[in-house]
C-alpha cells in the first residue's frame, strides 16, 4: 500500500501542469458522467490507467441537493441539477482541474472550471448550489 501510495504521489508531482500547493492543476480532463449533484467522473489522458481513468472529481467549496433528498423538493432540484451538470460537461469544449486536493475515497477535490468558467459558480447562479460558509456548512433544500 505504501508504495501505491508513493506512486500515485510521484505520478502527481512528476506532471508538468502541477504545482506545489495541494497537487496544483490539470488541464484537459474528459467528462465521463455525472456521479452525483456535486461529483462528476472524467479521465485524465496524461496519467496511467490506474489513477487516471474514471477518477470521482468533487466539485469545491458547494453544497448541493441530494438525489435521495430528505423531501421531495430536494430531490427534485437535485434532479434538474443533475440533468444542467450533465449537459453543461457533455457540450463542454474543455474541462480543467484547479486547486485540487485529495478527498475521502481516492476522489478528488478541486475548482471544475468549464471552458474557463467556474462551475460551482453556474451552479450557485442556476441555484443548484450553496457556497460553503464556514459558520454554516448545513442547507436546508426543503425550505
């Protein structure tokens, strides 16, 4: 495991387009599917099949709806935030990684930007998603 876990870092630092905060960047990901309301899965060309391919991408600092909500209202919206997710990577020209951090479950974490626009922010704007906030990490979708 340990030298699993040496490779995979090795892997991340050795590529040209990361930097030293966190595992820095990536540009050019291709959207596989959308896992969840705020979790897509994309391959990394430039990396090994082991840790580049169909790899969970958390998308950074949001709070969304779940698809098995804790109402109705809260599913539903999860839904059509699955649906805009969907569309919005499928006809995306280009999807980079920025800020990206190790998450739970061999996923990562990080900025999804969308032909160079911040998805969380569409996200937010669409209503699909809350900003986190340090003093509420918690949203109420059944308002």
């Amino acid at each position: 495991m340990h030298v699993f876990i040496g490779l995979l870092m090795v892997l991340f630092m050795t590529n040209p387009a990361m930097g030293q905060s966190g595992f820095g960047e990536y540009g050019g990901a291709t959207f596989i599917s959308v896992k969840d309301t705020k979790t897509i899965l994309v391959n990394l060309p430039e990396y090994p099949a082991l840790i580049g391919e169909k790899i969970a991408v958390r998308i950074n600092g949001i709070n969304t709806p779940r698809l098995k909500g804790k109402c109705k209202k809260e599913t539903q919206l999860a839904v059509k935030a699955k649906k805009f997710m969907t569309k919005a990577f499928k006809g995306a020209e280009l999807i980079d990684l920025e800020n990206i951090k190790r998450g739970i479950y061999f996923q990562l974490v990080a900025d999804v930007l969308v032909n160079d626009e911040d998805f969380a922010t569409q996200l937010v704007g669409k209503g699909y998603a809350v900003k986190i906030s340090k003093k509420k990490k918690a949203h109420n979708w059944c308002k």
